[in-house]
C-alpha cells in the first residue's frame, strides 16, 4: 500500500506491504541504522524512533499506521561534526558497553527531556525503566541523561 | 589513513608497498586439550601470520585474532600499539577478527585478550619501533615492503615511561554507534540481499540425542504461497529456512510456512535442578586433595554439609543474533563471505567449512560487532544459517533470529551443583573443606551442524567446573573436584563461567562457618586467608565501605517491612583449565534492603574493590566493573531459565518470562580501583562479577537471619524462606484507590428505552404460513431474476450523491466485510463464521461478472431490503439486510451511486456452500418472514430529531445489532431486552451496549461519543478487533452523526446510577505473573510511573475487557494484538501469540482479573480458552 511519511526532515513516499513494521521500513527501505530489533514485542525499547516526538518503538508500530507523520530516528538528531546535545552527553559519559541499546536509550533521553526538561533521577529512571542493557551500563547512562539535560538547557537560548 | 584501509586482508597486506609488517609463523597446535572448547590449530598454507603494519603515512594497523564484545578491548589494544610505537591512539587502527587477515588467537573468552593476547602485539609494536627509530622513522618506508619475524625478546617500553597505558582514555567506537553508523553485523547490507528466518523443531534447546537432525515430518511449500517475495524454502533434516526478497515477507513466510515434526522424546526433569545434576551420571576428576580430609569431618565439633544450586541463565543479549552470508559459487576460490557477531571466528570458519564441505580457508569470515553477549549466544548459530541459505538461493541472504530463537536456542549459561562438606573445630577454626562441584558441561555444536546431521548430536562432557574450584581460604583439610558432565540443555559459557558459582558455594560457606563460630565474616576470612594481595584487597574494601564488624545477623529494622543487611564476599577468578590462570582480585560489599512481607530484595549499594594490575583503561576497567556488578546483581535476584517439566523445552520466549536489571533497581556503585602499575595487566572483563551472588546472599542473611543456597533470590523464594512453615504476614485488605471513585453501573435498563418489540404470537403464526408458501414457491423458482443492465455512466448520478453514498458506505462498514484479508478493497472473499457454516462475502465492485456491475437500482434496493440477489437467490442473513432495510430510499441510491462510482476488480470470491439444510436458500423465505420486517425506518415523534438520527443509524446502515445483539436458534437477532445485550461474533465478544453492559462505568452519550470518534474511552477502553476497523470506517461521518448514535446509544443506560468506588487491588504480592505483566507489557501499560509512549495508557481498573464475564476479548488482544488502531492516538500492540504460552498467557489475564477487576469472580480455564483461541484464530 502507497503512503507518505516525513523521516529525518524528508517527505518520502512508500509502497511497502501492509505488514511491514516502521523499524522494517526506517533500516531495510530507507538504510537507516540507528533503530535496532531487539524483541519485536515493545518491550526493550532498541527500536526507539520519535513520532511527532513521541517515543515509539517502532518494531510493533506498522509502517503504515502512522502515515503522514514526522518521524526521527538517532540519524535525525545531529551530525558527527554538529552532535545533538543528547549525543554528545552519551559520547561524554561513556554510555555504551556493546552500544546496542544505545539507540533506545539516546531516543527515549531526546524524548523525556522535550517534554521534562530538568528531570529528577526518578524521573529518569522510571523513563527508562523499559529500556533493556544487558551489559550493566545503566550507571553510564544515568550519569549521560543528566549531563544531556545541562547540555540542552546551555543549547536554549 | 593507510591504517584504515578497507579489505586489508593477510595477502593484500604481504603485497603492499610502504608498510613494515611484523609476522610470526603459524604457532604448532596447542597440544591436545580433552575436556576443553573446540581450538582450530592455524593453518600454514595460509602464510605467517601478520601482527602489525606500519604504514609510509606513519600510521600502523594491529591484527587481532580476538574480538571486542563490547568490553572496550579495541580501545586498549589501540593504547597498547600506540604506547610502544610513540603514536597517538588516533593513528592506530585495529583489525579484529577478520580471518582473511588476523592470526588465529582462538575464541575470546576467560577475559584472557590483554593479560595472554596482547602480549605479542606489543612485543610486534616494540620491535616495529626499534626498526623505524633506526631507520628515520615511517617516511624511509616509502616505496619499500619491510618484513620482520616477530622477536620474543624485543625491549618493550619500561612501564614508567608510559603515557598513554595506564590512562584513561574515550572508547574509540562510541561516536559511530551514537550516530547510527554501520557498526553493527546487523547493519550489514550488500547489493541483491535477501532475508532469510529460520523455523526451528519443536525441541528447543536441545541439542543431543538421536532426535536431533531426524525430526522433520515434512514441510508443505503451499502454505506459503499466498506470500510474495518468497524466494526459497530450504529444508535439510532439520533445519528448515526461508528466504525472501523483503524482511516482513521472510517474517510471514516463517510463521506461515506448515512445518509438520514427528513426536520426539524429551528431557523431562531439568526443571528440577538440583535433581537433575544429581541424577546425571558423571566422571569424578579430583583436584586436589590436602590433609586428613574425612578424619577431620569426623571429628568436626560441628559437622555442616551443604549444597548450593546455580540455576541455568540467559546470555540475554539485547540484540537477536544475525549474520549475513554471500555464498560465492564452488569455482570461486573463497566460496563464501560471511559477516557475523562470533566470539570465536577461526573455530566458526571451520564449522562453516565443515558444514559447506570446503577447505576452512576457502571462507572468509569478517567479524562485526554484536550485542552484548559475554559468551556464547546465537551469533555461530546465525552465521551457519545464513550460509546455508545463501548456498541454496546463490545470492547474499542476511538472516536475524527472533527473540523467540535467541532466547529458546541460545546456548545457555549452565546450571551448577555445589557440595560442601566440612564443620568447625571447638575453636571456630573451620574443620575440614570437601568440595565438589557438578558443572552438566558444554561445548554447543553449532545448531546447524547438529539440524543437519553433519555431526552427531552426541552430549559430550567438557571439563570446565574447575573455574575457581579450590577455594581461596586456608583450609587444613581440603578435598576439591570436579563431576565431570555431559550437558542437559544446550550450554555454553556464560561470563565467570563455572567460577561464579563455586565462589558462591566458597563465600556462602565461609560466612556460615563464620557465623556459626560467632566472628565477623571480614575478620573470619582475613584469618584465613594467605594471599597478601587479597587480604590487602579485603581490608581496603570493607574500610571504604564502612563494614560494621558484625558476629551474628544483624536485622536492622527501616521503614515499614523493611530489614536492611550487608554482606561481603571476595574472590579471584581463577580462569581456564584446571589450575588455571589468576585474574583480577575483586571484593564486595553489598547493602540490601528486604521487605519481610513481600520478599523482595532491593540492592541498594554495591562498594566494589578490585586489583587488576596495571590498568591500560582505567576508565574502561571502571566501566567494566560497573558493568560486572550490576549484571550480577541481575543474575543473583532474577535470572533462571524455565523449562517444560516433561520436555526441557525452554519456555522464556520473551523478556516478560526472562526479567533484566531495570533502572529501578539499579543500586549505587563505589568503585576501588587498587592501584598497581608496576603489576602486569590481569584479565579485568569478568572479575568483579564473581564475588557478587555470594556477597548478596551473606547480606540478605545478615538483613535477615535467613540463608539463601539458590539463586535466583526472587521474591517468592525469599517470602518462601523467611515464613518457612508458616503463612506470610496477612496483607492489608484492598485499599480503593481515591481517584478511581466512580459511578456504579446499574443493572436495569431505563424505564423509557425503546426496545425493539417482539413479534406477537399472531404475527409469527401468520408468518409461518407465510413464510411456508413462499419457501414452496421459492423452491419452485417463485423469487426472479432482475435482468441485468449495464453499468450506469458516471455521470448519472451527482457528486453530492455520491459523496453522500461514500459516508454511508462508511457507517455501514461495507469494506471491512467485504474485503478479504491481505485482499483488495469490497472485492469480497472474507469468511464469516457463523453456526450454519461459512459465508463468503461477494464481490461489492461495479465489475459486471465476478461484482455488482450488472446490477440496476431495483436490483440493488431488493437486495437491501430483502435479502434476494439479482438472480433471485436469497442471500444469507450473515449479510445484515434485516438493518439495511431500514434505509430511506434515497440512501440506498446514493449507496448505489457510490459503489456504482468505484472501479471494477474481477475477482471471484469462494462461494458459500452450507451443510444441508441450511444450503437450501429458498428455506429463508420462511426465515424472512419471521424475521425480516421490509421497509425504511419510521421516526419515533416522541423523540428529538437528534435521537431520531441515532436510532436510523444504529439500527439502519450502521446494522450495530448485527455483531451486538444474540441471535435466537435460527440466527435472527433477538430482540426486547436482548436489543444490543451483547453477543460473540466471529471469536470475539460484542459487548453489551446497554445497562446490561459489564464495565464498571456506565457508558454515556460523552464515552459513547469518544469512543465512535476516537476508538477509546478512558472509562472502557480501547476499540479493537473487529471494532478497530468500524471506528476507522466511522471516521467518515461527520460529528452531528457521531453525536447522535452516541445519544441514541445513550438512552438505554440507566440514569442516575449510584456512586461506588472501584477498588484496584494494590496489594498483591509479587511472583511471576506479577513480573510477566511488568516486563512484558509495563511499557506501555503502568499506572503513570513508566516511560510516556505513542499510543495510549487507559487505565485496566475501567476497562470492559477486564469485566466482561468472558475473557474472550483480552485473550485475544494478547494473541493478536492490535495491527490496526481505531485511531491516530490509540496506538499499537504486539500479539504474544508465538512468545507466550497458553499457561503464561492463562497466568497474565488471571493476574490481570484480579488486581483490576478484584470485585468480579476469577475467569475459569484460562489456559484451555486460549489454546482454543489460538487456534481459532
């Protein structure tokens, strides 16, 4: 089925089967990398895209389903020359073991801190508290969220 | 960068003009290792191998056999070839693992890369400097090749001269991955990839037995064919693939595809741990043996045998295993490429050679980054898959594991049996230590090897118990060996392996006998306790964490239930085969808090010391000890595989069944990193999890007095310990939440409602003679065809018509009926289940033959009214004309008009054939004399215009009663107080729409509306199932029409009910199902204390699926989930129909019943309900 999506910023086109999820769509139609499977079911939170700035995970959101919407992926965000502040803060603190949970956790960072922007820590880990680490990077990552919180708030004019 | 040069394999390097290579020749074959993992010895045909390059532009590549599993080994390696060769670490490129050009360093396990691996690299780097320092440096490499035999006595760089090892420094591979660069073997893609899944046998988990490989009944291809883009379906024994030209195609391929397998024997009995090791025959290896082990038990003042019980675990990496493969041709001299997340690549090239028939340098494996595993997952397993499905189709196939495969195959963390014997003498000493220790060992053939049959699935025992078996204490009398076992389920290493649980039987024992002997268990195991370096440890430890010498529980009391302890534990990993090499040192000291009622263990701050050497990272070793500590923290409270008491099958298919560490829990960590630079570098990846489980149970012992031996401490295993014999504390009785006060539903329907009426007696009389005369007549061919016409031009009618026909055709949801699944729009073909049989829908669109197109008006209007096709025969009442006849005539034209606008598709749906009797369709003239009452809907002038509306588009083209009222024994909507009382429809459940309603808020004109405009209310829920898609349609509509079925809805509510509260129980005690609800679906369902996600978060205390009497409706939602949201903000669900269980699913609605629906009685037969939906389904 034919729809339109913005991603990163772009109006695009597609013409994918009706089944096909938006984290099929994001890497296998558009090469994007940063949204990762993790479970297909929601409940790690790899996956994590914004729709409309919304935290989604987009392997149970079908591609179709949110036509016409903007979404972003951690391509969206910022560049290796121009970081994000959410990108930066995470490179700063060292926030990746494996790094395969790294998309999630920037995404959901980007998306709690549009909408709180000076988190408490319980804040931040109820936010988080569905995104998986298995590596035991939680500690790295908490120190990461808070910094990007600075990080963004120095960014606001 | 010349360093950075892509495809710099071992040839390409040796040709290349510019570079000073150091190389070594192939090391002999380690000598044969019984009992130990595969090693592959190196092949000299393939040339020495080449460590370093130094480049023309000065800037030098490290080849490495071992691969960075995301412990920041690349880092240190770059800080290593960088010291020695005076170069910034940005001038230092590392290649990792790529056959094609690195040696061949065996797997990378036992944390064993920096303190053996590293230590030719640097002597390579050392004496690369000596020659460009005598040479004037990288620029006299210009045109020229150099070639240098590694020396083994090459100066190296006095370690105080060092500026670059020794600091910390940032991961070089972070700012990729934060930017979503290819970083990862799932990122990979090559021009013409294809998907390939893999469908994997019934025996999940199992690896060994004349079963495996010989399973596979047979495969039918044809259930497939319905899916384009299916390339090939590849079927060896057992192993079963497809592949496909999209992702979501090879996904519906693999779930699709009928796979039929023979019964199998299982292996009943593992979930029984402890049973199981004991049962499962072994070969005794003893130790060591010292003293007069038995005499000194024998004449122990206290003799204290004890057992510990290691549960299997997940490696539970984050990421699903893939690779891709790009099988090149049997000419081509590498007749495959292949991208994958090894551990281990050199043995996984043999294994692919093997499974290819290939010599093993005829395969190039490249290794890319994976996720997170420490130690064997499905990464071996994935690349041998997808080297079997692009052999078959000749072209690159990228095949990922779901997280079904992952976590079912995945080589599991093995579970453990330790035995203590031993006591104390009079004077607290400890007697004696008799140690052994029952490990059911592992070497994990790769999965398609075994599917395959090219090897034997023969269960072979590994002698790898012996990781830190000989306790660290100076026990007098000492007895340790290993029970040397074949595996039970498939098992690999998992980090600390085999170590981690004999240090928690040695740091659980000595903190008993420290107890039993009334001393401090610090100063117990100073005492004891020869090694300098570890008492040193030990000391600096417990100062930096404040330990309060203790010689008996201490239970402090804190809020509530609450009881706080600390406990200690200490170990060196001691790693490899027997006896092994020495690690890292590490101590805990763990603080725990325990909630007496509910047994759940928070820890709440971990002081971590650790001697590791000189530190190349400091940062990095600090990142890897938080790593280890909360990891551990993880495995000691959560982590135990479940299996199927009869099979072994596992059954954690999912993260709901297999819980991780979440941020809640995740306690303060102090880390002592001891400062040691003139030591040598010791293996820091694994050290500081091996204490951990021990120093958590000494705390909850101390917290509580209670004495844990088998992880994992959930908290109905620590409730279960602490009311031993006795029942819990009684909990407070359900408290209503204040916010959740609302009105009660009534149970009667107003006085006033306009019921549909019941035909009189004289009515249904006359309509049986009727109805008899004109079967008979139907029989004889009474009710004729219309002729047909042609289709109307386009511009017969006006857009206003057809405009209005459009809206109509969405408030009667004509295309969700008429179109069959993965179908196009109105072409008919959908099956409808109904007691009589399966009706087809028919073809809706003008096309003259197979649709409607041959249809005129009158045609049309007398199939609307009365149910009579165009030819003449009755059509069956699944079509709802008995609503549809109701219709103005200037409706049913302006419908006409719209379907008559649309474009013609030929297709011919299946036709309907019903069993007899109810085949024969001229018996449903009788059945429309009963039941149909011909002619449009006349208003009630009693009622608003408004309500009016409502009535004729309820009732009318909305036909609301088709799937909402019960249908008497002839399948005719009954009517009275039945009116809109809720029916099943098609496996789900149309619930009432009246007072009848169960939810526990009755609905109103406001919910009502809500709820047709946006697919949800907060007071009941969400509209899914078939309701999902009549929302979607609805939204055609304008308002006024919404309003007004909403107010018409409303007028068969009961005013004015009263007020009670709705009580959600808050009470309940954790356990498993409680932790399947919040990890399986807590993301998005939480009472507002999780993350804010797209889609909604309605609340379950209100919601009709919950209270309905049949849980018909949630189990269905579970199993399916929703694909189709009513509307934008209602978002979407996974179904867990291949994830969970009928049991798991039966556990979660139950749970769910309970704790939100607490005043309604609990759902019966849960798990059969959903075995029988599932299949409906």
């Amino acid at each position: 089925m034919t729809f339109a999506l913005q991603i990163n910023g772009s109006a695009r086109q597609f013409d994918t089967p009706r089944e096909t999820s938006l984290l099929h769509l994001l890497r296998n139609d558009c090469g994007l990398n940063g949204p990762k499977y993790g479970c297909g079911l929601g409940q790690c939170g790899s996956c994590t895209v914004l729709v409309d700035g919304v935290a989604a995970r987009s392997c149970v959101v079908p591609a179709h389903g949110v036509a016409g919407r903007h979404i972003t992926t951690l391509e969206g965000l910022g560049t290796r020359a121009a970081p994000h502040p959410v990108q930066q803060a995470f490179i700063d603190a060292q926030a990746a073991q494996c790094g395969y949970c790294l998309n999630g956790m920037v995404m959901a960072t980007v998306a709690l801190l549009a909408r709180v922007p000076d988190p408490t820590p319980k804040q931040v880990r109820a936010e988080l508290s569905h995104n998986l680490c298995r590596c035991g990077t939680h500690l790295e990552i908490l120190d990461a969220v808070q910094r990007a919180a600075r990080l963004c708030a120095e960014d606001r004019p | 960068m010349r360093a950075e040069e892509a495809g710099l394999s071992r040839a390409a390097v040796r040709a290349a003009d510019g570079v000073l290579l150091v190389l070594r020749e192939v090391p002999p074959p380690p000598a044969p290792s019984p009992g130990q993992p595969p090693a592959v010895a190196g092949n000299p045909a393939e040339g020495p191998e080449v460590l370093l390059a130094c480049w023309d532009d000065g800037s030098a590549t490290g080849f490495v056999g071992h691969v960075d599993l995301g412990t920041g080994l690349r880092t240190a390696l770059t800080q290593i070839v960088a010291e020695e060769l005076d170069l910034a670490p940005a001038q230092v490129h590392m290649q990792m693992g790529n056959t094609a050009s690195v040696p061949n360093q065996g797997a990378t396990i036992a944390s064993a890369s920096i303190q053996i691996h590293a230590v030719p690299l640097r002597l390579a780097a050392a004496q690369a400097r000596a020659w460009l320092q005598a040479h004037g440096g990288a620029a006299a490499l210009a045109g020229r090749h150099v070639e240098l035999q590694l020396d083994l006595q090459a100066s190296t760089k006095p370690v105080e001269d060092y500026r670059l090892v020794g600091q910390s420094v940032p991961r070089v591979d972070i700012p990729a991955k934060v930017h979503g660069e290819v970083a990862f073997v799932h990122d990979m893609r090559v021009p013409g990839m294809l998907h390939g899944r893999v469908v994997r046998p019934p025996y999940a988990g199992l690896d060994a037995g004349e079963f495996v490989g010989n399973t596979l009944e047979g495969v039918d291809e044809g259930s497939i064919a319905h899916i384009p883009g299916v390339v090939a379906v590849v079927v060896q024994r057992d192993f079963v693939g497809v592949v496909a030209e999209r992702e979501e195609m090879a996904e519906a391929a693999m779930a699709a595809l009928a796979v039929r397998w023979k019964p199998w024997p299982g292996m009943p009995g593992v979930d029984q741990t402890e049973q199981a090791l004991r049962a499962h025959p072994s070969t005794r290896r003893l130790l060591l043996e010292e003293g007069q082990v038995d005499q000194a038990i024998a004449g122990a003042a206290a003799h204290m045998p004890r057992t510990y019980v290691w549960p299997y675990q997940l490696h539970a990496s984050i990421g699903p295993s893939c690779a891709l493969a790009h099988w090149h041709g049997e000419a081509a001299a590498t007749v495959a490429t292949v991208w994958a997340g090894t551990q281990n690549p050199h043995v996984l090239r043999a294994d692919l050679a093997l499974l290819a028939g290939v010599a093993d340098a005829r395969i190039d494996l490249v290794r890319m980054e994976a996720a997170g595993c420490y130690g064997r997952n499905g990464a071996d397993d994935v690349a041998a898959d997808a080297l079997l499905l692009s052999r078959a189709v000749g072209r690159p196939v990228r095949v990922q594991l779901t997280r079904a495969q992952e976590t079912a195959w995945e080589p599991k963390g093995a579970a453990q049996l330790m035995q203590v014997d031993g006591g104390l003498n009079a004077d607290g000493t400890p007697a004696a230590y008799d140690f052994q220790t029952s490990y059911p060992s592992n070497g994990a053939p790769t999965l398609a090897l075994l599917l395959t049959r090219t090897v034997e699935p023969v269960a072979k025992a590994f002698e790898m118990g012996d990781r830190t078996a000989v306790p660290p204490y100076a026990y007098a009398h000492l007895r340790v060996a290993a029970n040397d076992m074949a595996p039970l389920l498939r098992a690999s290493w998992l980090r600390g392996v085999s170590a981690l649980p004999n240090s928690f039987a040695h740091e659980s024992y000595i903190d008993e006998l420290a107890s039993a002997a009334g001393i401090d268990p610090v100063d117990y195991r100073l005492r004891h306790l020869p090694d300098a370096r570890a008492a040193e440890l030990v000391r600096a430890t417990a100062a930096k964490a404040g330990w309060k010498p203790h010689t008996a529980p201490q239970s402090q009391a804190a809020d509530g239930d609450i009881l706080k302890g600390q406990g200690f534990a200490y170990a060196r990993y001691i790693h490899s085969k027997f006896p092994g090499f020495g690690a890292a040192w590490a101590a805990w000291v763990a603080d725990v808090e325990v909630n007496q009622r509910t047994g759940e263990v928070h820890v709440r701050r971990v002081v971590v010391g650790q001697d590791a050497g000189l530190m190349v990272n400091p940062a990095g070793v600090q990142h890897q000890v938080h790593g280890n500590v909360l990891q551990t923290t993880s495995r000691a409270l959560k982590e135990r595989v479940e299996v199927e008491p009869a099979t072994g099958v596992t059954l954690n298919r999912e993260w709901g069944s297999y819980p991780l560490l979440s941020f809640r829990e995740v306690p303060v960590v102090e880390v002592m990193l001891m400062p040691r630079p003139g030591e040598a570098p010791l293996g820091a990846g694994e050290s500081a999890s091996v204490p951990g489980t021990a120093a958590i149970a000494n705390a909850i012992f101390d917290a509580t007095g209670v004495r844990l031996r088998a992880p994992p401490f959930t908290p109905e295993v620590v409730r279960a310990a602490l009311h031993q014999g006795q029942l819990p504390p009684p909990p407070p009785e359900p408290r209503p939440e204040a916010e959740a006060v609302v009105p009660a539903p009534a149970t009667g329907l107003p006085a006033d409602a306009r019921l549909p009426r019941r035909k009189p007696l004289w009515a249904v009389a006359l309509a049986l003679v009727v109805g008899g005369a004109a079967t008979v007549a139907g029989l004889a061919g009474w009710r004729s065809a219309i002729a047909p016409v042609a289709r109307p031009a386009l511009d017969t009618y006006s857009a206003a018509t057809i405009e209005r026909g459009r809206l109509l055709a969405a408030a009667g949801d004509c295309v969700v009926c008429h179109t069959a699944p993965s179908g196009q729009p109105n072409t008919g073909g959908r099956a409808m289940d109904t007691p009589f049989g399966t009706v087809y829908t028919t073809n809706l669109t003008p096309d003259p033959t197979t649709g409607i197109g041959a249809w005129s008006l009158a045609a049309f209007q007398r199939a609307m009214r009365e149910g009579i096709s165009r030819d003449g025969r009755h059509l069956y009442p699944a079509f709802p004309y008995t609503a549809f006849t109701k219709m103005t005539d200037d409706d049913l034209t302006a419908l006409y008009a719209y379907l008559m606008a649309q474009p013609a598709v030929a297709h011919q749906p299946p036709a309907t054939q019903l069993p007899f009797p109810f085949g024969l369709r001229p018996l449903l003239a009788g059945w429309n004399a009963l039941n149909l009452e011909a002619g449009a809907w006349k208003p009630d002038i009693a009622q608003t215009p408004q309500w009016n509306r409502g009535a004729y588009l309820v009732n009318g083209v909305g036909h609301c009663g088709a799937c909402h009222t019960p249908r008497d024994a002839l399948g005719a909507e009954r009517s009275g107080t039945a009116f809109l009382s809720g029916a099943l429809i098609d496996g789900w459940e149309a619930p009432a729409l009246t007072a009848l309603s169960k939810a526990p808020v009755p609905w109103t004109a406001d919910s009502l509306y809500a709820y047709l405009r946006h697919g949800h209310s907060r007071e009941h829920g969400a509209a899914t199932g078939p309701m999902a898609p009549v929302v979607q349609e609805l939204a055609a509509l304008p308002d006024a029409d919404i309003r007004a079925m909403a107010l018409y809805l409303a007028s068969f509510q009961a005013p004015d009910a009263p007020v009670r509260p709705v009580a959600t129980r808050t009470d309940m005690l954790p356990g498993p199902a409680q932790r399947l609800f919040e990890n399986a679906c807590g993301a998005c369902h939480h009472d507002g204390d999780g993350p804010r996600l797209l889609g909604l978060n309605l609340p379950f205390a209100l919601s009709t699926k919950l209270h309905s009497d049949r849980p018909d409706n949630l189990l269905r939602v579970m199993l399916e989930g929703v694909r189709e949201a009513a509307g934008p903000q209602v978002g979407f669900m996974p179904g867990f129909a291949d994830n969970l269980s009928d049991a798991q699913i039966a556990l979660l609605s139950g749970y769910l019943r309970q704790r939100y629906a607490p005043d309604k009685p609990a759902w019966q037969d849960l798990a059969s309900r959903t075995a029988a939906l599932r299949t409906a389904r």
